[in-house]
C-alpha cells in the first residue's frame, strides 16, 4: 500500500512538471456537491485533466487498455505500454478526484468506486455517479430541460445575446436531451420581445431550410445595436424607478392613518379594519367616517352623495329648522356588494338591485337612516317588490357615512 501511494505522489508531481511555469498557478477545480455548480466545475475539470494528461480516464466507460488488476505486472512491449499509460492516468485521475471534492457525500463515490482489484479505484466509476446524480439520462430529465427553457426571458432593452446564453446554458446542462431546431426557434419567438418578430420573420423567410439559431441570433442582435446605438450608457427605466423612489416623502401624508411620512400603499395599519371603529371627532361626531373624509366639510362637498348634497341644500332652505320636506334619507348598504349594484328609486331612497336583493338573508343587510320613512315612499316600495317593504323595515345600528 505504501509504494502505491509513493507512485501516486510522483505521478501527481510528473503532472505538474508537464504544465508551464504558466499553467503551475492552475489550482484543482473544488465540487461541493451543489448541483447548481456541476456544470461549471465539469467545464473546468476536463480542461485541468487535460493540461494534466489524464482526460482518458474521466470517460463514463472503462478504457479498453486498463489492466485487469491495479498491481498487475505489465509485459515491456506495445500492449504493456499502452496499459502502463491508462493505469497512471487513472491513478492520477483518482488522486485529483479526491483532492477536488469537498464534501462527505462527494467522499462517497470515491469509496464506491473502490474494487478488491482496484484498492485505489477506478475513475470511471466515479464519473459515471456523478452523471446519474447530476445529469440522468431519463424522460425526467427531459421534463425538467423543458421546464427551464419555459423559464428563458429578455427583457425589451436587453442584448438579444442573452437569450440565447440562457438556452445554450441549459442546452449544456442536459447535454443527453437534444431539442431540434422548431423547438430552439418557438423557444425563442415566445421570450423575445415582439418589436423583433419583424426581423426573425424576415431570416426565416430569406434563409429557408438553411435557417440555424445563429442566423436569428445575429438578426436580433443587428436589430439592437441598431435601436440601441449607446446601449452601454443608456439610461433603463429602472434607473428612472430608483430616482422615483429617492424622492423625500416626509411631509407626504397617509389618507388611512393621518400620518406623515409613507402613502396610502406603504401603511402598516390593518388594511381590513371596518369603518365602524372610527369617529369623526372633529367634525359631526358621528361613527363610520374621520374628518378628513368628512361630507359636512365645505372642501368635501365633491365626495358626498346626491342624496347627501339635497338634504344640506332642504337645511339651508328651511334656515335650520329641521322641517319635514317629504323625503327621507334611507341607505341599505349589503356586505360584499360594490355600490355599482346600488340603484336610485327616488332621489330619497337607495335600494339594491331587485336581483340581488330576492338572493340575499336579512341579516346580511345594514341600515343606514336619518328620519322616518314616509307612507309615501312605503307605497311606492310596496307596489314595486314586497321585500324591499322588509329591508326597509329592518334597522342595525344607525351610522353616518
């Protein structure tokens, strides 16, 4: 065991000695076990076991000129010689496997890569895990290549470059699952933007069954420079948003909590508290509205209702008085229904929809009045749907909006 591990180290330093005193600064790629790192780090490995000289042996298969056992001796001829080879490689292969990962689980398949042949393994073995852990070749995979390339985008101002990075990303990441060329290219027509539809019509039209991706690519990308001459130091709409969001709001005021420094979208306070739990203190004193949004307020006379604007304007008239004019100001509100379902039958009553209204339980109804209801109006109600006569008739507490 001791000589091998002699061997193993001499092989590792005729490795280095056959690097340049450039390529000596090369470190081992590390693989932490993420799957998000694989690619990269696989890229970089096969480029080091290259430099290094054992790239025969990180194949998925066994290469035909190991030696059956690992302290076979070799015959001094061409055979012996070829399997001399393919023996360090593996050795040196599995020396800088080992060193590469960094992880427990990673320390795994080097174990399992160990035979009562090979002691110090084979690296093929090793190889072959990794691509069924991180790169399987099944219909799953398939489905999940599918579902990446779905996640490809551009935004309207990027370079059509990066487009197709993404897929070719991808294209590499599932290297065993092939898309043809129909499939690239409604890839492509989904994610990029439609002011490029014009020139990918064009290509396909001018090159035919010659079309290729790069085609497109390079169409796109003419078009881009040429709507973006200055794309480099053009300013985005998301630099606009960020200058937007700088601007002081100190003195901006919130209409729900009456506070300075955020707006309505930015309050913290509880969204869906009723109006019922806020007076009006200022103003009328009543309970459902603040004073901000007060109807008796001269400066919110826009906001208030018909309705509300005749009864003030019965008050001036009558000096004060509070004198019958001979309408009555009723308001049936329904919980969960937009007042767009809310019909006028007189300029003094408001009722739901007749449609909505036969649908719905009394309980679920909210009087809001101000005076009696006047026979006059009972009959008007009574001739047109007795259910209205009920609503009508049924009081909660008496609120002002």
């Amino acid at each position: 065991m001791f000589i091998v591990v002699i061997m193993m180290l001499l092989l590792l330093g005729i490795a280095e000695a056959m690097m340049s005193s450039e390529s000596k600064r090369m470190y081992i790629p590390t693989f932490n076990g993420e799957e998000s790192e694989f690619q990269m780090w696989w890229m970089r490995f096969k480029a080091y076991a290259t430099i290094a000289g054992f790239a025969i042996a990180i194949q998925r298969t066994r290469d035909p000129d190991l030696p059956p056992k690992e302290d076979e001796v070799l015959a001094d001829d061409a055979d012996g010689k070829k399997m001399k080879k393919s023996r360090d490689a593996n050795s040196l292969a599995m020396v800088t496997l080992t060193m590469a990962f960094t992880s427990a689980s990673m320390m795994g398949m080097i174990a399992d890569a160990v035979t009562p042949d090979w002691p110090n393994g084979l690296a093929y073995k090793v190889i072959d895990n990794l691509f069924k852990r991180y790169r399987p070749s099944d219909v799953m995979s398939k489905v999940e290549m599918r579902r990446e390339m779905d996640r490809v985008s551009m935004k309207k101002d990027d370079d059509p470059n990066t487009l197709f990075e993404q897929i070719s990303q991808i294209e590499n990441k599932y290297v065993n699952q092939k898309l043809s060329l129909e499939d690239l290219l409604a890839i492509v027509l989904d994610a990029a933007p439609i002011k490029y539809g014009a020139t990918i019509t064009a290509e396909m039209r001018n090159k035919g069954n010659a079309l290729t991706l790069e085609d497109i690519q390079e169409a796109m990308h003419a078009q881009w420079r040429i709507i973006y001459p200055a794309a480099k130091t053009k300013k985005t709409s998301t630099a606009k948003e960020v200058e937007l969001s700088s601007v002081d709001n100190a003195e901006v005021i919130c209409y729900r909590c009456i506070k300075k420094g955020h707006m309505v979208f930015q309050c913290t306070e509880d969204r869906e508290r009723g109006r019922n739990n806020i007076t009006c203190n200022i103003m009328c004193g009543k309970v459902g509205h603040i004073a901000v949004n007060c109807w008796q307020d001269e400066r919110n006379a826009h906001k208030a209702t018909a309705w509300f604007k005749k009864k003030i304007q019965d008050e001036k008239k009558d000096g004060g008085n509070g004198e019958d004019t001979g309408h009555t100001n009723i308001e049936l509100l329904l919980c969960s229904i937009e007042t767009d379902k809310l019909i006028y039958i007189t300029d003094a009553l408001i009722v739901l929809k007749l449609s909505q209204v036969s649908r719905l339980p009394l309980t679920a109804v909210m009087a809001i009045y101000h005076t009696e209801v006047s026979p006059v109006l009972l009959n008007q109600c009574e001739a047109s749907n007795p259910r209205e006569v009920a609503l009508i008739g049924y009081y909660i507490a008496p609120l002002h909006m």
